[in-house]
C-alpha cells in the first residue's frame, strides 16, 4: 500500500488499518487484518524507483511543506510492529 498521507498521525493511522485492521473499531475494518506492506511515497526505497523529473512536479513540493521525517518514522515504526508480530 502507497501511501501520500500529510501527517504522522493520519500515517499511522492508515498504515495501521491495512496491516492489523482498523484501530479505532468503527470501520468496516474493524478487526479485520490485511496484512498489506505499507509505505509513504516519501520514503527513499519508493521515491528512487519514480522518476525524478515525476517526483519533483507531484511529490517534492509536499515533501518539503510536510514532516516528512515524523512521516516516514510512523510508517516504519508499524511495519516494525508488524515484523515482530507472531
């Protein structure tokens, strides 16, 4: 799952309900875990497989104007959890 997401939170949040389902329980995925690997567009591993002349006109812009640090953290920080998970 790609993700462009403009927040930590709204990552987090995203990334979490399509690995383990949704954590607030009021979705339809409530409970239901996809499993799904999740990424940000901003991470390394994605934005070198795009072409640099794409990223700059769609993706560079928000890149800058966002937390993109914080972001990538949180989408990592679950796929971590995911990792360590039985």
């Amino acid at each position: 799952m790609l993700l462009g997401t403009p927040t930590a939170e709204s990552s987090r949040l995203y990334a979490l309900t399509v690995t383990e389902g949704d954590p607030s329980w009021a979705g339809v995925l409530a409970g239901e875990s996809l499993g799904l690997p999740v990424f940000h567009v901003t991470e390394n591993d994605i934005k070198n497989q795009i072409s640099p002349d794409l990223y700059e006109k769609h993706v560079a812009l928000m890149e800058i104007a966002l937390e993109a640090n914080e972001i990538r953290e949180a989408v990592r920080d679950v796929r971590a959890e995911k990792s360590k998970a039985p």
